[in-house]
C-alpha cells in the first residue's frame, strides 16, 4: 500500500505524530469509537477506592511549591511509587481543582491516546492495517477496560500505558538508529515513573530482537542491560511499597511461590476466558486458592501445550511466539510473585489484551484465507481470487464483537459512577469479601446514614472472615459511628 507505515523511517517524537497524520481517517474512526464508549464517564464522580488518597485529601496534588515538588518526585502514595502519575493529577487539579469531571476527561483522552498507538504498533509490527485497527478496537471498548478508563486513580495504568507503547513503537523495530534508541528510553523511563509494569519492556524487547529481528543473543541482551538496571531500582522499590502498607484482599499474602503459580495458572485461564467472552464485571474478585487441585493440573496442561504449540508455529512465524511471550510478560507482574493486595484485576488486563486480540484476528484471518482458497479450488474451480471476500467477511466479524463488547460495556460504565452505586454492585458480586462491606458502609456514612453503615459492618463480621487487620477496621467504625447522634 503507498500510505502504509513505514516506521523504520521515523524516529523522532514529531515523526509519530507525522504516523498518525497519515493514518488519519483510521485514527479518526477509532477516536471516535473511544468518546461514544466513555464519554459518558465525564458526568461521574469520585469513588472512594483510592480516589480519596490519590486526589481528594492528597496534598501532593494541590501545590506548585518547590518542597510540594520535590515530595512528588519521591514519595510514595497508596504503595506506589508513581511520580509522573501523581504530577499529571497536580496538572488536572490546577485546572479542575476537584470537579471530578476533569480527571474522568484526562483518562479518556489518555485511553484515547492509547488505542490510537496500538493501531500503529500493531500496523508497523505485522504491516497490515486491518489487522492493526481491529486489535486497537477491540481494546478501546472491551468491558475489561472499563475499571482502567473510568476509575479515576487507574491514571497510572493509562499514562504507563502511554510510555509503554511509544516506547515500544520504537524500539521493536530490526534496524533502530540512535534517535530511536533515545525516544525510546526516554518513553520507557516515563512509564517506569508512572507504574511498575513497565519493569517488563526490556524483556520484550529482548524477545523481539532475538526471535524476530535475529539479533544474537549476546548482542541482544546487551541492548538491554541499562534499561533492565533501571526497571530492577523501580522494582525494588515498589516492592518496598507494597510491604509496607496492607488493603484489598491479603488472603494470599501467606501462601508460598509454588502455591502462587499454581493458583496463577488457573487465573491466568480465567483472564483468557474474561477476553472472550466476558461476562459479569466487578471491582474485586475473590479466586478460590484451596480445593482447586484439579483447576491447577487441567490449567497448567493447557498452558504447556498452548508453550508447545507457539514455539512450533514460532519457528516460521516468530511474531506469533513473540506476542504470546508478550502476553505472559506483561501479566508477570502482576501474578503476585513479588506481592501486592489482590490476586485478581480487570485492570490487570489492559496492555495484555493487545497481543491477545492481535493474536486472535491474525489466526481468524488465517482461517479466513484458507477458507477462501478452499472455496475457489473446490466450490468455484477456475475463478480468480476476490479481494473482497476477506475483508467482508472480516469485518462483519469486527463488528459483531464490537457490538456485543459495546453493549456489555455500556451497562458496567454506570457502576462507576459514584461511590455507592459502584460499592452496592459490588456486594451483590462478591458479598464475602470484608473490604467490599467497608467500603459500602463508608459509602453510607459519607451520606449521612450512618446507622446503616453500622448494620452492614456487623452484618459482615458474622457472615464474612475478615483477618484482624479488617476486623479491627469494622469494630473502630462501628464503635465511631454508633457514638455519632
């Protein structure tokens, strides 16, 4: 095609913009897609689910002064250390001061933002644009992404998110210049300073250069040593945050690294199945992690024949390999290896989802050729090949998913539209876990019902099993709230 990307021929910041230039109308369709999706979202408000820590009553974001500044370079806030995050809420909060409108505003366009460079990663990675705007739709509107887009203190999965992609729009490339190395370190030092899981990039890099670009292996680590250095000092210290302070649901915290896997396997098989077919949403899950022998032993099987599988098609398709290997990556951090507060997220699966999706449409393509070329030989001997019965019959197939993801979107966007309504669905989803039932009665106290925030929090210490740290966190409430008249 005369317009397709050529990336390999960009590699300053103006020239990404000059990307999307050329592939306007596509961008513009995708644009478009995002504000009917969550335009809505600008009319909610806050919730209280770290919105509070991260906004609300956070004086990182309230003051240009100098030692403010400095505080938000290197403190951390709700066990991350995020600073490029909790600056982008001082920017927001200097425009919108607390109208909760404005930050909701600032997630969509960054989401925006996002679906637009996965459409041009995608493109330059496999030179097909249909391929490249079907993953980036179906990322900008799956029901997965609702928590990231619409929660307001997952700015940081949204910015990392950012950095991530430029960075790699960079970098994985078979013959990068000195002016791409730089954007591209200089993106990925913005997401490691926005959230930790962009520890993962030069892995995927490496797996790039190695399979794909066929750099040696010596040569290919060395390209990664200096960014690896810098994701192993964020690491250490979002480990050092998430130990240092306990939330969510810590269930898990005990539990050895053997059990870890084994219970990451079978959620790891619950995320494929979230991106299929998705069905009920919600804020918190609560995975079984006892009496799942068989779900372990059936999970871990599937994977190492799905391992197997890439590997084989690897040899003579190496961008498959990669995107799988990219898949697992970027869920590493967050299968509770180094710890953190919940063992299960929606939003854990938002740069996932883009190899996954990639993977999917470039195997039902395949199908579809095939298919085709059966036709043609057996149906229809002795006609020509149409150029277009695989787009047809492709994006009848887009269209259908997004139909279906639009409409199981639409009806969990307004669960988040303030702190109750999010915390009263919640309770009918997952209803034993102690952290939903306190974050419900915090929701009527804050509105002045205080008699039936007591009621639920006695009601969740006789039906649910709150540790000590819960338990003690509902009887100082109650004993709060019941002295209030």
């Amino acid at each position: 095609m005369s317009n397709q990307i050529q990336p390999d021929q960009r590699g300053l910041p103006w020239q990404l913009l000059q990307a999307v230039k050329t592939e306007w109308r596509a961008c513009c369709l995708l644009v478009l897609l995002v504000l009917i999706s969550f335009g809505m979202a600008i009319n909610f408000d806050f919730v209280n689910w770290d919105d509070p820590w991260y906004v609300i009553h956070n004086p990182l974001v309230k003051s240009w002064h100098p030692e403010n500044l400095q505080k938000v370079a290197t403190q951390v806030v709700t066990r991350n250390y995020a600073p490029l995050t909790v600056f982008s809420f001082l920017l927001d909060h200097s425009v919108y001061g607390l109208w909760a409108g404005g930050y909701h505003l600032t997630n969509i366009l960054l989401h925006l933002v996002n679906v637009v460079l996965v459409f041009l990663l995608i493109t330059s990675l496999t030179k097909n644009r249909m391929l490249g705007w079907a993953t980036a739709a179906v990322f900008a509107i799956h029901p997965v992404q609702v928590e990231t887009v619409v929660w307001i203190s997952s700015r940081k999965g949204l910015l990392s998110g950012a950095f991530i992609l430029a960075s790699l729009w960079y970098w994985l490339r078979k013959d990068r210049t000195l002016e791409q190395n730089t954007c591209g370190f200089l993106c990925f030092i913005g997401a490691l300073l926005s959230k930790a899981l962009a520890v993962v990039v030069p892995a995927i890099v490496f797996c790039y250069d190695y399979w794909v670009a066929k750099v040696p292996f010596r040569e290919a680590v060395r390209k990664q040593v200096f960014p690896g250095c810098c994701a192993l000092l964020l690491l250490v210290i979002t480990m050092l945050a998430q130990t240092s302070e306990l939330g969510g649901v810590r269930d898990h915290f005990g539990m050895s690294k053997l059990e870890l896997i084994s219970v990451d396997t079978v959620i790891m098989s619950k995320y494929v199945q979230m991106l299929l077919w998705p069905g009920t949403r919600s804020v918190l899950y609560d995975p079984p992690t006892s009496g799942i022998a068989w779900n372990v032993v059936i999970s871990a099987m599937c994977w190492l024949l799905t391992a197997l599988l890439f590997v084989r098609m690897g040899k003579r398709q190496p961008l498959i390999l990669f995107a799988g290997a990219t898949f697992i990556l970027l869920l590493i951090p967050v299968l509770n290896l180094f710890p953190i507060t919940t063992l299960m997220n929606d939003r854990y699966l938002y740069l996932p989802s883009i190899p996954f999706f990639a993977l999917i449409f470039a195997g039902a393509m395949q199908l579809l050729e095939r298919l085709r070329d059966r036709i043609l030989v057996h149906v229809l001997p002795g006609k020509s090949r149409s150029g277009y019965f695989l787009p047809a019959v492709f994006g009848v197939l887009v269209l259908a998913l997004l139909t279906r993801f639009s409409w199981q979107t639409e009806r969990y966007l307004t669960v988040w539209r303030d702190g109750l309504t999010l915390w009263q669905y919640t309770s009918t989803q997952v209803p034993e876990i102690p952290v939903v039932q306190i974050q419900l009665a915090n929701s009527y106290h804050s509105q002045g019902d205080s008699e039936r925030a007591v009621n639920i929090l006695r009601h969740a210490l006789q039906q649910t099993k709150p540790d000590e740290l819960d338990r003690e966190r509902m009887q100082q409430k109650i004993r709060e709230w019941s002295s209030v008249k």
